[in-house]
C-alpha cells in the first residue's frame, strides 16, 4: 500500500517524477508509475493503487486539465475522499475547487 498516489498528464511525467522523489525522501510511499503488468489491465491496476493508497495529490496543469484519465482519478478520489491537488503552472486551480493545503 502506497501513502500518495499521483494522478498527472503523461505530459508532466517528469514533474510528477521530481515530486514522488520529494515526497519519498520525507519518508511516504508514493504510487506513480504508469506500468501496467502483464495480465492486469489498465482499470484494474489504478482501481487497486487509488483504494489502497491514504490520499492522491492530482497535479493540476494546462496537460492534466484536459485530460479524460486526470479528471477520471480525480472523481474517483473525490469520491472516496482522497484528494488533494497542487498546481504546476497557470492552470485554472480554483475552477476545480483545489485545495492547496494538505496534512499528515
């Protein structure tokens, strides 16, 4: 079980990257990398890391914004209550009702 999954754009690959090694140096577990198994698919894999991981930080970006696969994580955290978000660049942040504050 993962602390922290994190959703981002395949587009902000190398950003969400730079945060999972931040966030592993403070100690958390982190879920990030887009490998599916051979003989799992896509849905399974992703179903499993978001409802064994504590929380998901969504990596809000011009690339994620407009992206079908974020926005899906997203409600799907929302709904399981797990969601936090963090904004990369000039995406629209309070259009998704993002809160910026997270704790342990």
């Amino acid at each position: 079980m993962a602390d922290i999954f994190i959703s981002y754009a395949n587009e902000d690959r190398d950003r969400a990257g730079q945060l999972a090694a931040l966030l592993e140096h403070e100690g958390w577990s982190v879920w990030w990398d887009r490998r599916i198994p051979a003989g799992r698919t896509w849905r399974s894999v992703l179903e499993g890391a978001l409802d064994n991981s504590r929380c998901m930080i969504v990596l809000w970006s011009e690339n994620s914004v407009n992206s079908p696969w974020v926005a899906e994580e997203a409600e799907e955290a929302r709904r399981l209550e797990k969601t936090r978000g963090a904004g990369v660049d000039s995406a629209s942040r309070a259009a998704h009702g993002i809160s910026l504050h997270s704790s342990r």
